[in-house]
C-alpha cells in the first residue's frame, strides 16, 4: 500500500495534525509538571518545612489541580504564621489562578477526545450545563468562595464553553477573600505545628475514603471469586 508524500496531503489536514501532537505534548508537560512538583513536596522534609513564599506559591499547583489530592488550607496556616495576610494571599492567588489556566487546558483537551464526547449526550450532564449557564459567573463566585468541592465546576466550564478570562475572574474575585479570611485566621490564631498535619489527614479523607473503600471492595471480591 502507498503513503501518501506529505505534498498530497491537504494542508488542512497535516495543519489539524500538528496542532494535535502540539496539544497532546503540552498536555504530557502539564501534568508531568504537577506530579514533579508533588513528589518533590513529598519526598522532601526539608521543603515541606520551609518558610519560602516559593514553596508557597509551587503548592499551589497540585493542591489546586483537577481534583486536588491535596488540600491548600493547612499549608495556607502554616505560612500565616510567618507573613501577613496580604501576602500569603497575594502568592496564593496568583499559584491558583496558573494552576486553574492549567485545569482548563487540561479538562479541554480530555473534553475534545472523541471517547469523552458522548458525555455531551448525557442527559444529566446537559441538564447540568443549562442549569450551570442560566448564572455561570455567579456560581463560580459561590463555588470559589464557599467550602464546596470545587473540582466539578473546572470540568463544567469547559463542558459550557465558558471562556476562560471570565473563569479566571470568577476564581480571582471568589478565591481572594476565602484566602484571606483563611490567611487572617492563621496569622491571628498561630496554629501549633503538630495540629497542621492533623488538619491536613482530615481534609483528605473526603478525597481518600472512596478510592480506600473501592480498593478493598475489589480486593475483597478478588478474594471471593478465588
């Protein structure tokens, strides 16, 4: 069978091709960059107690990012104790609002594959996408800035077509006040150190227990069928 030369491929095509391997690498380097920066935090005592606002402002990332398997607070307490609340909430707000431009690449990019598409078709998914578009803007605010989960609302947007400039001013005007509060709190309150990692296990067993509960359901039924 012939190949084609490159000079019988319509320009369209070989133009839709590029632009898909270009999206497909920046997406390979979005999440490599958060899964680096997060076993670099992990596997580091000596970064996980810094007081550098840079350690604050790389956390940000996976502790912002898709569905975050880390929480942002007690780290937010932490350096509160060092900073004013400006700052811990200027650094935190600027990580966050890279993190969610990385969010909303990534969930586009997984949105336009074609084994995701038929998400689209889903009635509960478009009954949520009208009811998400009849006040977009305002429900981010209220997401942003309230103690809800938040992930859902990074897939949503995308779902919509929300365009990301407006996205990212929701996340600015709703998450700026929430840090600070949260800022103000821990620089009034100096939290001792040893109750920021209880903190830290409590906020993550929401995120944990379904994947620790589905693990040993499968793994008790392996057991079963053997």
């Amino acid at each position: 069978m012939k190949s084609i030369p490159d000079t019988q491929v319509p320009s369209t095509l070989r133009t839709h091709g590029e632009t898909s391997r270009t999206r497909t690498i920046v997406f390979i380097l979005e999440i490599g960059l958060i899964l680096a920066i997060l076993i670099t935090w992990l596997s580091s005592e000596s970064i996980r107690q810094s007081k550098s606002l840079w350690i604050l402002f790389f956390y940000n990332f996976p502790s912002q990012f898709l569905i975050a398997i880390v929480p942002h607070e007690p780290v937010f307490l932490y350096f509160s104790k060092f900073y004013s609340p400006l700052s811990v909430t200027f650094v935190a707000i600027v990580g966050t609002s890279l993190a969610e431009v990385l969010n909303y690449s990534v969930f586009k990019y997984v949105g336009d594959l074609k084994s995701v598409q038929n998400v689209h078709t889903s009635k509960m998914v478009n009954k949520l996408i009208i009811l998400f578009n009849k006040a977009p803007f305002t429900a981010l605010l209220v997401a942003g800035f309230t103690p809800v989960p938040f992930y859902p609302f990074r897939f949503l947007v995308v779902l919509a077509r929300y365009p990301l400039l407006k996205y990212i001013l929701a996340i600015f005007l709703s998450r700026t006040p929430r840090f600070y509060l949260l800022a103000l709190f821990g620089y009034t309150i100096k939290i001792p150190d040893y109750l920021l990692p209880v903190i830290f296990i409590i906020l993550t067993i929401p995120f944990s227990y379904p994947m620790i509960k589905s693990f040993l359901k499968n793994k008790r039924n392996k057991s079963n069928g053997s």
